[in-house]
C-alpha cells in the first residue's frame, strides 16, 4: 500500500474513463498549476492517453484533446499560484485560460489570508447506452510536475436510487465553490452549468472502496462550514498509536497530539522535512522524529553528470495520519498540513479510513516507508536535541509571494479592440495609481512588459497574443517572482478559432490532422506521420501534397465501428471554414457520409 518502489500510481491513469466509457465532466482542485500539466492531464482526460505520452508533444494530440473540453473541465487554483509559461510555448496553451478558475479567499479580521489548498477531482463518465460512472480522487498532490513524494485514493460509484449521505460533502464542496470561487470570471454561467450538472447527481452516487483491508470511509473538506476537525476523533480522541506525515507543521498542533492523554501504550512518530525541524526542537517529548536523506532530497542532481539538465529536488508532500487503538485504525490522508493554516484558516479536503489494525498498523507501514534495511531506507531518525531552534531569515521569496497573492485580489478587466491588422489590449485594475511600483505585467505570450498600474496598455498585439492568462513579475532587492494570472477579458473575435488555424494552416496538415483523429491509435498515428515527415525529408520531397483516398478508407472503417467519431470533422470544419485549407474535393464526401448515416 505504501512501498514507494511498488505500490506507484499513476496520475494519468487515475483520471482515465473506464473502457467503454467517455468523460462528460469533471472538475479539479489544486493550491498550485502547472499549465504544462494541465496540458497533459487534458491529453488523459481527452483521448485516453498517459499523461508521460510523446502526444503531450504533438500539436495535433493536443488540439483533438481540447476539443470541447472547456465545456467540460473545470480547475480551481489558488489565487497567484498558476506557473509561468514561457511566450513561447505553443498557442494551443491558450484554450486552456476557459478552464481555470483561480479562488481568492478573504482573510478574517486582522488574520493572514487563508488559501485554498485541497487536492481533488470529481469526475462523471458515461458510455455508449448513457450510463454513467463516478470517480472521487483525493490526493494531496499538486496539479504540477513537483517530484515530491505523495499519496492518492480513488473512490468509484455509478448512480442509484437513493441518497446516500457518505456522498453528501463531495455536493458541499462543489456548491461551496459555486458559490465562494466564480466571482469576477468569464462564463461564469456555463461553468455553473458543469458544477450544478454534478452537485445534482453526486447526493445519489454510491461510493465503493475496492479494498477489503477497509471497513468505511469518510470524506471531509474542511474550511466550507460543514465540519469542525477540532471536534474530530484525529483532534480529540486518545490512542495507542500514531503516525504523522506532513511536511510542514505547527509546533502548537504537534504539542496537541504530545499532551493527548497517555495509554498504556504510546507510539509517536513524525516524518516531516529537515526544513521544519527548528519549529520543533525542544517542544516534543515523545515524538520519534524522521526526515528524508540529503542523498535522497538530491538524488537527481548528484547523479547528473550534464549541467545543462534540468534537475529537481524531492522530498516528501504527502499528508498522512494513522491513529491506532486497540484492534482498530483510521488513516487520514489528504491535503491537511499538521498546521494551524491548515487545520483552521484553509480550504482543504481529507479522507477518513477505517480498519482493522490487523490490516492497517505504523509497524506495517514504516516497514512499507522505511525498507528492508538501512541501506534501502529513504529516511533517518533525527535527534531533535542537536537541531538549533532560531527561526531562520525571512525569506525574499515568500514576501513576493504575498505581494502576488494581494495583486490577484485586485478587482481587475480587460478589453480587446481591433487596432490596424493587429489587437490593442486595455488591463484596468482598481487600485490606487503606482500602489505596486517593482511589478511588471504582460500577456502571456507577450515578450514586452508594462509597469503594473491602474491602466495598462498593450497595442499592436496579434490574435496569438490574446488570452485571459498575464504574466505578473514582482521585483525585490536579490530577486524576482514570476507567477501567471487570470484576469477575465472581453474579446471581440473568436480567438480559439484563430489558434486553432495556427495548427491547421493548409490543406497538408488539415488532412493530416484528419488521418490523425481517425486513426485507430493516437500514438501509432503519430509515429506513422513523423516516420512519413522523416522519410519525404530525406528524399527531399517534403511537400503540401496531401491524400484523400486514405481518409476515405479511414472514414469507412469509422462510419462502420464508431460514426459518431464523425462528429468531431464537423467540428473542426466549422473552426477553419473561412480559411480555405478544406479540399474542395473533401467537401462533398463528408457530406454523403453525414447523409447516409444520418448525423446531425
């Protein structure tokens, strides 16, 4: 269950439909986005493809992916926590901005702004006679390529005919973010329309855990209303056992849990990063404490011999609580920090397990965690006596980023107007005049910055420079933060029509992309056109000649097996019309299919 090495899941395939089935919604949570990511969960969600596919590099893959899918997928995010994209990544990172939907939470009197924090998706899938399929994932992973280590639990249920109240807080979370998170963005009524399509049939799904070392579960999201965790069983109740695993903590909760009420027997155990040890040292008196290994921490960049690669550092991220007593256990797994931000001020979710401790005990997973020997084991038991425990210096860091997290709650619009063959962009924000004097702001696929302002104005741009996404970079006096925002903005023309054509530009690749949607797999698919590229190139004969007679073949074998695939011709056709890249030829055919198989 928890043997790093095994027991590996596999994010994409978390989100894939079941056989036979296709996505009809689904709606994502997450503190920090990573748009690349994102990009790739939609390649998962959108042709069932991994989410570490070559197709996550293919422009083709990536447009039959979108295709509808803003009409289906909704991500929520915290506030000044979505990652920079580079201007020049591919516009098709564009189409994304209709789907997400950054939260900005306010701060009570006088308290820090809380965030929202929990790491969720609800999805609805439906097959060829209409029925539906649930999934509820709670992870406390990130929606970003971060190589820490995590933990992820998948519930599935299909509809019956009765209420059941194990499914009512996945209803209280959605209409929680209906009603706290769609302020000041754009659709907001079709986003609307995909939360309350769910919020009306989760109250009569019946979630099922396909493991029998569990009795029951419970799902808890914490800082909608609905539930106190101080009055919780994880907060109240007395134990034999317990494991912690957080990576980051507050020392007044931990000493909670120290001073709960002793029984006869009392194992604590707390794995957390080395980085949080000075909050500790010297307030935990029966705590064994853990921390991963340097040599682990920076695995990748000790073994990298080349310089020039990109090497990441991984710790832990995953959030676990295991309390024991008697010959039962409850695990708690989720997005909850052992902290005050995250048991009182943020939104976050938790998932409640219940069994026997014959199944479920900290001997057992700290062997799982720990390895066979200290040789293979990840982390070392630290002794909180040698850690120093001065606060360390303020980090730059974390001042811009509070800087970011007060700019996105600044009410704030844009307007697009035709200027000459280009596009001139207007960026409104009601704030006092040069209130933030070292922050630039610019489109995201805009090299040219303007100094934040009550007004800012980007002329000239061209219809692959318009998005709801901006990049916002705030200065201090070492460094520099970078993080994009979303700020709703009126546009003229269809702009996800002219990044479509960006992709599509001539009757070659528009019949390619053809061959492509139609194919009988999306990765063979691909290699067959890079093989065919490769091989024209070398004869020098690479040219814009296209053949239609293959897409018939093609559009035969479909009209036979799956007609409704033919659906999505009419769609793209649609997207290109006015550009004439369709063959003449290629018209009319289409045509006698749609006739004869009469799709609408």
């Amino acid at each position: 269950m928890f043997k790093p090495k095994e027991d590996r899941l596999n994010y994409g395939q978390l989100l894939m439909p079941p056989v036979g089935y296709t996505l009809v919604r689904a709606v994502g949570t997450t503190y920090s986005l990573n748009l690349e990511t994102l990009m790739s969960v939609c390649i998962a969600l959108g042709i069932q493809e991994s989410t570490d596919s070559t197709l996550t590099k293919n422009p083709f893959a990536i447009l039959k992916s979108l295709q509808g899918l803003s009409e289906k997928l909704l991500i929520f995010c915290e506030a000044g926590q979505i990652t920079q994209m580079p201007p020049d990544k591919s516009p098709l990172m564009l189409m994304l901005d209709k789907m997400i939907v950054p939260v900005k939470l306010k701060a009570n009197k006088g308290k820090d702004i809380p965030s929202f924090h929990p790491k969720t998706w609800t999805i609805q899938y439906e097959d060829a006679e209409g029925n539906l399929y649930f999934r509820f994932i709670v992870l406390s992973r990130n929606l970003t390529f971060d190589r820490s280590w995590d933990v992820a639990v998948s519930l599935d249920g299909k509809l019956t005919g009765g209420r059941h109240k194990s499914s009512y807080p996945i209803a209280d979370f959605l209409e929680y973010l209906k009603y706290n998170a769609l302020e000041g963005v754009s659709m907001k009524t079709e986003k609307r329309r995909i939360l309350n399509a769910l919020i009306q049939d989760i109250p009569y799904v019946k979630f099922c855990l396909d493991d029998k070392r569990f009795l029951d579960f419970e799902i808890i999201p914490l800082g909608i209303g609905t539930v106190n965790i101080d009055k919780d069983p994880l907060m109240t109740n007395t134990f034999h056992d317990l494991l912690i695993m957080s990576p980051f903590v507050s020392s007044g909760v931990l000493q909670s849990f120290d001073q709960r009420k002793q029984l006869k027997i009392n194992n604590r155990h707390l794995i957390t990063r080395t980085t949080e040890l000075h909050k500790i040292a010297g307030k935990l008196e029966s705590f064994k404490v853990f921390t991963m290994k340097d040599t682990v921490v920076e695995g990748e960049e000790i073994v990298s011999d080349d310089e020039a690669t990109k090497v990441q550092q991984q710790d832990i991220h995953a959030k676990m609580y295991l309390m024991t007593k008697d010959s039962s256990s409850t695990l708690y797994l989720g997005s909850m920090n052992a902290s005050e931000n995250g048991l009182h001020r943020n939104v976050e979710m938790l998932l409640k397990l219940s069994a026997y401790r014959y199944y479920l005990n900290i001997d057992q997973i700290e062997a799982d965690i720990f390895g066979p020997d200290e040789k293979w084991n990840p982390f070392e038991e630290i002794d909180l006596s040698t850690i120093d425990n001065k606060e360390p210096e303020k980090n730059e860091k974390d001042e811009l980023e509070r800087v970011i997290k007060s700019i996105c709650r600044l009410k704030s619009k844009a307007v697009v107007e035709p200027s000459g063959d280009n596009y001139k962009l207007t960026v409104n924000f009601k704030c006092p005049r040069d209130v933030f004097p070292n922050v630039d702001i610019a489109p995201a696929r805009t090299v040219r910055t303007q100094p934040l302002s009550d007004k800012v104005v980007f002329d000239g741009l061209s219809a692959l420079e318009l998005t709801e996404l901006y990049r916002i970079t705030v200065k201090g006096e070492s460094e520099s933060l970078t993080r994009m925002m979303l700020i709703p903005t009126e546009m003229p023309i269809d702009r996800d029509d002219m990044v479509v054509r960006s992709i599509l530009k001539d009757k070659r690749a528009f019949v390619d992309y053809l061959a492509f949607i139609l194919g009988d797999d999306y990765v063979l698919s691909a290699l067959e056109m890079e093989a065919a590229k490769a091989s024209e190139r070398d004869k020098d004969q690479w040219s814009k000649e296209y053949s239609l007679p293959a897409i018939y073949e093609k559009m035969l074998k479909v009209a036979y097996s799956e007609p409704e695939r033919l659906k999505e011709i009419r769609h793209i056709m649609d997207r290109v019309a006015d550009c004439d890249i369709i063959p003449d030829e290629f018209i009319p055919m289409y045509e006698t299919f749609t006739k004869t198989l009469k799709l609408k």
